[in-house]
C-alpha cells in the first residue's frame, strides 16, 4: 500500500512538468549545439590542409632551383592549377642582401602559402 502511494506521487510529479521548462530545455540545448558547431567549423578552418602542405612544398622546391641556378631575378612558376609568384627585393642599403618573397596562387588569385627568404648574393 505504501509503495502505490509512493508511485503516484512520482508519477504525478513527472507528468505535472511544465511547458516552460521544456522550452527552458529547448533553448539551451540549442545553445550548446550551436556552440559546438562554431567551434567544429573553427577547427576545421584553422587545420593544416593538404592543398596547403602541397602549396607549401612547391614553393620549397620553386625556391631550391631558383637558389640553384642562381637567377633571383622577379618572374612566375605555373604549374598544375597553382602559380608560384618569386619576388627579388633589395635588403636594406647593402646590395648582397636580397629577400626572396615566393606567393602559391591559385587560379583565381587567392594566396595559398607563402615563404620569405633572406639570401646573400655577392656580386
């Protein structure tokens, strides 16, 4: 008899549950799967990407043949879909000194990677 009591009294309290507090629920449920999906797509876009480790390994060998054949002169490397642009700057007053700025492209124009290096070139 005692437990007949005790069960009705849970089962009236589970189903008195008001309409405010599911809506209560809802909201914050909802807030914390959106936060979750802000935080995914974050993630996502600040993760190193395989387009960029292959921008950036052209760019590497773009810069060994143009160390390697010594023309630091400025031009453009095309290759498959991405262009490697190669800007020779003067450092400073001492004209040794150059930096070799080098950009990966894409077809539309949007920076991929880029690298910058020091060199000395006696003349």
């Amino acid at each position: 008899m005692d437990f007949v009591r005790a069960w009705r009294i849970v089962t009236r309290r589970i189903r008195s549950s008001s309409l405010i507090e599911v809506t209560t629920a809802l909201v914050i449920l909802s807030m914390v799967f959106g936060l979750a999906i802000v935080i995914y797509l974050n993630v996502q876009r600040s993760g190193v990407s395989s387009r960029k480790l292959v921008c950036t390994a052209l760019l590497e060998k773009t810069y060994a043949e143009v160390k390697a054949s010594g023309n630091y002169d400025s031009r453009e490397f095309a290759y498959d879909e991405i262009t490697v642009y190669l800007t020779a700057i003067p450092h400073g007053e001492s004209p040794e000194l150059r930096i070799l700025a080098l950009e990966a492209r894409d077809a539309g124009g949007k920076l991929l990677a880029q690298q910058k290096h020091l060199l000395y070139v006696p003349q």
